[in-house]
C-alpha cells in the first residue's frame, strides 16, 4: 500500500496539541454571577465566545482602516521580537510609517505593544466598549486600563504577570497564549531586580477573532 500522506504543516503561530482535559473551558456569555463565582473569585482562565461580537471594530477594523484613521499619528514601537532581548530597543514614529516598515515588510520586527491608544485616537475609541464583566473588578470604571497590541507575525510578549485582572480581545489576527497556575509559581523563576521583577526567566490558544481570554496567573 501507498505510505501514509505526511501531517499537516503547522503555521506558526499554532501552538501544540492540547488535550482535552487541559483546555480552557468557554462559554457563550455566561452570567456575571456565574462569571465571578467560577472564574474570577477562583482564578480560573476562561474563552468568553460572543461578548464582543457587536462591538463596530470587528467589522471595521483592517490595516487600511487604522492608516486611515491613526496613520498621521506619532506612537511608541518596540523594535524587536520581545523586550528581553538584549537589542531591544524603543523609538517614536507615525502609525503610517509603523505599518510601512513592519506590518507591511516581514523582514523587520517592531511591535505597537501596551500603548494607551484609543485615548489618543477617540475615533478607534468608538468602535469598542468595555464588557460588562469589568464592573466586577475592585475598582471604579475610570480605573480601568485599555491598551493596543498591534504588530507582525513573530512578536512575542516574554511571560509575564500583570499586577490587574485581563480580558484579552482578537480583533485581527490570532495570538498564541501560554497560561500558568498560580501554584506553579515558584517554577517560573522571575527577574531578579525592580525593571523586570514580572517577567519569568523561562522561555517560552491562537484565539480565533472576536473570542475573549483570562489570563491569570501570579507569583508567590
């Protein structure tokens, strides 16, 4: 007989195979109750599936589209594939040269990573709108933090923790995300020293568009 076809050729940004047991659960906009019982109170990731699908940016939003919009705009750009790299750097430029030179061309690496975007630019502000579920954090509206991640295939954010609560939206594109328990702290090894005291020493679910991710997960 004729020898089996070879497997299917991984894209990279697919991550590896998971078993069943070990996936993050999802749901179809759960109640806030149900939300806050089963996941937030007891830390628990979950992949929330039509919580964003009204909001105008999953249907307006392309590369096009924000050069239209932002392009004339001056933000911050990390140059490289993740800020642990030793010629990482950081420099000012418009969003139009931004998409020229790394959005545009794959043979650079530049990533628009955690900038405060959309109260820069309130026509993109328009096009989103905060879930629900935020209400259940400990603090007021005003509190909460809205930043943009926009760049090519190949960035990577080093794992980290961050000091609030997530809800991570794919408007375009997909991501790959690794999550931690808290109980495996003591395993992640973080930075010695202020600067990168959230960041793990250890190297390193595409999220299909318009699903939400919790991430959680904290050192000791």
């Amino acid at each position: 007989p004729p020898p089996p076809p070879p497997p299917p050729k991984r894209s990279r940004l697919e991550g590896p195979a998971i078993e069943p047991h070990q996936r993050v659960p999802r749901l179809r906009c759960p109640s806030l109750e149900r939300f806050r019982d089963h996941f937030l109170l007891p830390q628990k990731p979950l992949v929330l599936d039509g919580v964003v699908d009204h909001w105008p940016c999953m249907k307006k939003w392309s590369v096009d589209y924000i050069r239209q919009v932002a392009g004339s705009r001056t933000v911050p750009v990390e140059v490289g594939s993740r800020y642990t790299d030793e010629e990482w750097s950081q420099t000012l430029m418009s969003v139009d040269d931004f998409i020229s030179q790394y959005i545009e061309n794959e043979n650079h690496m530049g990533y628009l990573a955690q900038h405060q975007l959309f109260d820069q630019i309130p026509e993109l502000q328009q096009d989103i709108s905060i879930p629900d579920y935020c209400c259940l954090g400990k603090g007021e509206e005003e509190d909460i933090t809205i930043n943009a991640w926009f760049g090519p295939v190949g960035t990577v954010s080093p794992l980290h923790q961050d000091p609030q609560q997530n809800f991570l939206v794919q408007v375009m594109g997909r991501k790959y995300l690794r999550l931690y328990s808290p109980a495996q702290s003591d395993q992640l090894y973080p930075h010695e020293g202020h600067l990168l005291h959230n960041t793990s020493q250890v190297c390193d679910t595409p999220l299909p568009r318009g699903h939400v991710v919790l991430p959680l997960w904290t050192w000791p």
